[in-house]
C-alpha cells in the first residue's frame, strides 16, 4: 500500500483517495508518496501497451487503495477519442530529439493529460470516502489552466466548475476558448482585475466559513484544479513511462538503454513527474530543466540558491513565466527530511529566498537546468521549422534551445525526449513572427489563418472556428464580488 504525507511534516498518512480530494495537506505542504512503486513489467512488455494500458499501470501502482476496477473506469473515460491522435502522446522525431507531443488533447496544451482524468479520479475518491457531496472546482486562471480544467469537468456528473480569469489578462484565443465552453455545470466569469486579484479572491472564497457552510447544506464541498493535487501529478509520469516503451518499440534505443528528458518548466511538476518515472525503474541520465527569462530554476540549479528577488518578466512562452516552482518542494523533500524542507520554506515567505544543504545538492545533480531569452526561442522556432519542418510553440522551442546548450556543453548524445507542452496554435502570433510571416495588424484568429496557409500544419480542434463559436459567458464581475459569481453559478 503506498500512502500520503505532507513534505512539511504533519502527522498522519493518508490514502490517495483522501489525499486527492483535500487537495492539499493542513499543514499547507504538498502531498507525496512514502514510496515510489517500481515498474512491475519488463521493458519489452511495455513496449507492447497501449497508452492507457501504460497508464493504468503507472497510475494503478501509485494509486494502490483505487481497485482495478476504479483505475480503468478514470483512465478509459479520460484518454479515449477526444484526444486529437490514437496514442494520445505521439513521438515525432526532428533536428535529433524525439518530441513526445503532449498536445493533442482538447485544449490542446499538456495541461489535458491531467486534467481530462483528474475530475473522474476526484469523483471516485469521493465515492470511495464515502462522502456523499458534489464537488465544486474554484479556479483561478491566467490563461491555459482554466480552459483545460472546464473541459476536463465539463459533463462530470457530481461536478460543477466555477472558473475565473482577468478580463484583460488573456489572450483573444485562451478568452474565446473559455467564454465558448459547453456544459451544463460550467461557470465561467471574468473579473475586473488581474491575475492575482483573481486568484487571492479564489483563496478568500476557499477559506470564507459562512459560504463553506451554506455550500455544505446544499450538499457541495470545495475543491481546486490546482497543479500540486497528487491527482494531476501521477498521471503525468504515465507519458514518460510511455515514451520511453516506444523509443524501445521503434528500435530506437535498446531496453534498458539510458536517455535524456528535456522539460520547459514552470511549476515544476512536469518534470518532477519525469524523475518519478526514473525513480519507478526508467533509466534517465540526465533531466534538462529549462527556463525563460525568468529563470530561478537555472540560478538554484547552479548554485543551491533558490531566490525571487527579482522582476517578474512578461516574456512569449507565458506559462513559464513563474518565480515560485510550487512543485519543488516534493523534489527537495526526496532529498531531505521534513524538518529541513519547513526550515526552507519559512525561509522562502520570509527572506524571499532559501539555500539548501550539500547533501540535497548533491542529490540535484541528475538535473542540467538552463534558460533561452525571446530572441533565442524566436530563432530556435525558425531554425526547426526552415530546417527540418517542424512547428513548434514557445514553450517547446525553449526546451530544445536549453537541450541543444546541453549538448554543445557536455557532448551527451544520449537519445533525448524533449516534452512538447502546446500547440504552435495556441501562441499563432509569436510562431507566425518567428517563421517570417509579419503578424503586425493581424488579430489572434488571422494569425492561425496565416501559419495553417503557410505551413499546412492541422489546426486542433480545440482552435479551429473558434472566433465563429456561440459565446455562452460573458458575466463580468468585480474583484470584491467574486462571492455574487459563486451564487450565481451554483443558484444560492
Ligand atoms: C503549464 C505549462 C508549462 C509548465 O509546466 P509545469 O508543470 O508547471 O512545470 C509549460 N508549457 C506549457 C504550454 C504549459 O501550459
């Protein structure tokens, strides 16, 4: 039985159905397994199963307390036809990495492959915990995470989700893909305010006791989308488990053979999942932790000093534009002790950095972090795509920029699989520029117009005709009076 602790030390072990819907421990830590199971089949068997058998298997032994009943049921629901190809995480090889496409789900970003199972493991949860209550989601959003959690809750029976976003704050594209959304328990409302006026309101309502009670005699409890939920953490090792089975499969590498995983970053829990993957039984060397400009995790890689004292840069891969890597305190946990990691994370809200000890450093140094500027990831776009035809996103492009500087450094020419987070559709007008097209005076929308023209790339699903989509929420609210759009939503 693998159990849950809190990385700051509170007493108690929970199961992974407790440990999902309280989403976070009381303590504020994150939750984290006591143990990381094994991989239970050799490499050759791996190579010949399907995602969601891979799937079933990675999330199956982290999950110990769900029945295999229960994992087949979140896991066939969640990775079936709505995603946009057969094996859900596609492998396309180009400019010598394997990009294992993590984008073909509804949004079309990675942040689906969590959050298209994350709303059946928490209703599955609930059931097994015996509460007989609805969940209702409260998210905050600047942008992706949002629209990829609406899709995911979208028609989940027990289930109603409230999002919020900056009504100025997004793109064109990430605002029509939200206020378009379909389904009868979603909710959808822009604020008058930014990205933090959004999110601290979010944390008020979690914590106004008045609105928990009248929730709970309407039969609700609250529940977040939130990245450090162990629920969307686990699911995400399964695509490394499965990259590496197909490198396998194609002959690519030997099994057993050692590679490289290249990440761009934000919070952290991407690549935490890969080194979970490692720590299950798949051999990796090196993880390549890549950064924008804004950069913290490069600096703390190299010197053990973790700090945010510094400006926060707008920069054109958006979801990485983050100071606090949420998700790394499970890693520094695995290497230290409660005790150590409570010290550091005083130190953190307090001096507004933190340096950890030569033991944990020395546990870092399977990670090579570095960082590419806009400059770089604009000329690492054109350079894929007049080179060897291949489109990427921001995001993406940052993460080959940083894994080619590893190369060049160390020589390693180990195969390397670089996690590919979005579409180039989702950010049309950065990849249009990059690639020579003039995106000046055009809107989002003419932009995608001009790449599909240009490049003959398929347009997803998930942004294709949507300027042309029925609008179905356009409530607007004050920052104060977030609390009129939760009785709205859920009729109070
Ligand atoms: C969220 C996101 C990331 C960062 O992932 P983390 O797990 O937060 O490190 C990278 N790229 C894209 C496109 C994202 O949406």
């Amino acid at each position: 039985m693998i159990n849950y602790v809190s990385t700051r030390g509170m007493e108690g072990s929970f199961s992974a159905a407790e440990a999902i819907v309280k989403g976070i421990a009381d303590d504020k830590g994150l939750f984290v397994p006591t143990k990381i199971p094994a991989l239970s089949v050799s490499f050759d068997e791996l190579a010949k199963m399907t995602y969601q058998q891979v799937a079933k298997l990675v999330i199956g032994s982290f999950f110990s307390d769900f029945t295999s009943e229960e994992i087949d049921y979140c896991v066939d629901n969640a990775y079936d036809e709505k995603f946009e190809v057969p094996e859900i995480a596609k492998i396309t090889k180009a400019g010598g990495a394997n990009f294992l496409e993590l984008y073909h789900g509804k949004t079309a970003a990675f942040k689906d492959m969590a959050l298209s199972i994350l709303p059946y493991l928490m209703t599955t949860s609930m059931k097994k915990l015996g509460v007989d209550k609805k969940v209702c989601i409260l998210t905050a959003t600047s942008g992706d995470t949002g629209k990829a959690a609406l899709e995911g809750f979208a028609g989940v029976e027990n289930t109603e989700i409230i999002v919020f976003y900056p009504k100025d704050g997004v793109s064109e594209v990430q605002r029509r893909q939200m206020v378009t959304q379909e389904g009868k328990n979603v909710h959808v409302y822009a604020i008058e305010g930014n990205f933090d006026d959004a999110q601290t309101g979010v944390k008020k309502l979690f914590t106004d006791n008045a609105l928990k009670e009248e929730l709970a005699s309407k039969g609700y409890v609250f529940s977040s989308a939130n990245s450090i939920n162990i629920g969307r953490l686990i699911p995400q090792v399964a695509y490394y488990v499965y990259a590496y089975s197909r490198l396998v499969a194609a002959g690519d590498i030997e099994a057993s053979d050692t590679i490289n995983i290249t990440v761009p970053t934000g919070n952290f829990g991407n690549i935490l999942a890969a080194y979970y993957a490692m720590k299950m039984g798949i051999p990796v060397s090196k993880f390549i932790c890549a950064s924008n400009e804004n950069k913290v995790l490069t600096d703390f890689f190299a010197s053990g000093k973790y700090d945010i004292k510094r400006d926060f840069v707008l920069t054109n891969s958006p979801s990485m534009d983050i100071l606090i890597s949420s998700n790394l305190e499970r890693l520094l946990y695995h290497l230290s002790s409660a005790d150590e990691l409570r010290k550091l994370m005083e130190s953190l809200d307090s001096k507004g950095e933190y340096k950890v000890s030569d033991s944990i450093k020395a546990g870092l140094d399977c990670f090579y972090a570095g960082f590419a500027d806009m400059d770089l990831t604009c000329d690492t776009i054109g350079k894929l795509y007049n080179k060897e035809g291949y489109l990427v996103d921001t995001h993406t492009a940052v993460a080959y920029a940083v894994c080619e500087q590893y190369k060049n450094e160390t020589g390693d020419e180990k195969a390397n699989v670089i996690a590919s987070t979005a579409s180039p559709y989702k950010f049309p007008r950065s990849v249009a520029s990059s690639i020579g097209l003039n995106p000046e005076g055009m809107s989002d929308f003419e932009c995608v117009e001009k790449l599909k023209e240009f490049t003959g790339v398929r347009v997803p699903k998930a942004i294709d005709g949507l300027e042309s989509r029925e609008v179905k929420h356009d409530k607007v609210f004050a920052k104060d009076k977030m609390l009129d759009a939760v009785e709205d939503a859920l009729c109070l």
